[in-house]
C-alpha cells in the first residue's frame, strides 16, 4: 500500500515545468507506464472518449510550437501528448453498442443502458452545455465539450502518475486548435484536440507553491 506522506510529496513535487532540459530523455517503458495511468482512469458510461497522440519526434515538436503561443515546453519536452476527444465514435453505434457489450450483461439489460447512453447525449449533454455555458451551441460542440472533461480525468491522472516517479509535467492549453489539428492532418470529423500534455525532466526548481487553505476550500457536512 502507498503511503499517504508519499502521495502528498508527489503532489508537491509536480508543478506547472516551463521548460525541460532537451537532453534528459524520458525512458520507452516508464512512458508507457503513464499512458497505462491514463488508459485506466474512469470516463462517464465507460466511453473512454480519449486518444493519446504521443510526439517525441523534435521536428514535428519545433513544427508545432508556433501553433501553442510559442511556449518553450513544447519544443524542450521529452514527450509531448496530443489529447483527442474521440467525438465520432461515441455517436456510433458500432462502438457504443461494443463498449457496453464487454460489460456481458442480459441483452436487455445492455439495451437499456445504450438507450440511456443515447438519451443522454441527446438530452442532457446538449440541454447542460447550451443552459450553462454558450446557446448556439449545436450538439456536436455540445458533444465535444463533453468529451474534453472526459480526456481531463485521464490527462490529470498521467500527470500525478508522472510526478510520483519523478518526471515533470505540464497541462497545455494554450493553442491554436485549428493549427495544430491541420499541422498533424486531423480528421476533425471523427476527432478533435482536446488539450496537450507535456513532459520530461525540470531544468530550474519550481517556485513555492501556493495554495488556498484547507478549510477555505472544504466544507464537510455530516
């Protein structure tokens, strides 16, 4: 079992890294390892409406800097990750209907659940998106947003998977969407960027950390 001091000190040791030192490569396995962290974690019905691109060529890392605001992690990471929310294939009834059917449930059980799952996107998705955030929103944005905070929960697992065996991270967002899907030659019909993910090795110690205090950010009702 983890200890609960080891946990902690991981999340005080991952920070916000600006740039990585270019010469420290992080090893093929131990990467894995994090893509592992990520293609675990939980996604709401099981949809799993995430892909990873993983870019450790420096070319296409150095093509791609202009496209996120020219930020030096982009081009000094080890590895950069392109999240994609897989926006086509949870409207699919080849996949729906194949995520649910590894569930082996009764055929009417497994019914139900992708009439729900259906119901769902059609409904909820569209009526919580246009409600609480933009009203033009046509159900395929509303769709897309909606796989975006899916990929979050699998990008923030890599990422405190990576601090508790020392490798550094930084949460990307900002980019020119449109650019960096049209420089890697995206489908943008079946996918679409949803954030990107770099990591590597720190060059400078991070600053002090700062952070509410608890009881400013929690409160327990019993």
């Amino acid at each position: 079992m983890i200890k609960q001091e080891d946990i902690l000190k991981a999340y005080n040791f991952r920070h916000a890294c600006k740039i990585f030192d270019k010469d420290k490569k992080i090893p093929e396995e131990e990467f894995d390892f994090l893509l592992e962290s990520a293609r675990l974690s939980p996604s709401s019905f099981g949809m799993e409406p995430w892909k990873f691109l993983v870019i450790t060529n420096q070319e296409l890392k150095e093509k791609l800097k202009p496209n996120c605001w020219n930020q030096n992690q982009i081009d000094s990471c080890s590895h950069l990750v392109v999240v994609l929310a897989k926006t086509a294939a949870v409207q699919d009834d080849n996949y729906v209907n194949a995520m649910f059917a590894r569930r082996g449930l009764a055929e009417d059980d497994t019914k139900n659940y992708i009439s729900k799952f259906k119901e769902y996107l059609k409904d909820k998705v569209m009526n919580f998106v246009t409600r609480y955030f933009y009203k033009k929103f046509t159900q395929d944005r509303a769709i897309y947003e909606w796989c975006c905070r899916q990929t979050y929960i699998a990008s923030a697992n890599m990422t405190t998977t990576a601090a508790m065996i020392g490798i550094d991270s930084c949460f990307i967002e900002g980019f020119i969407k449109e650019d960096v899907e049209k420089t890697l030659e995206l489908d943008t019909s079946k996918e679409e960027v949803s954030l990107i993910l770099t990591f590597g090795y720190r060059i400078n110690e991070p600053r002090e950390k700062y952070r509410l205090e608890f009881n400013k950010v929690v409160t327990k009702i019993s």
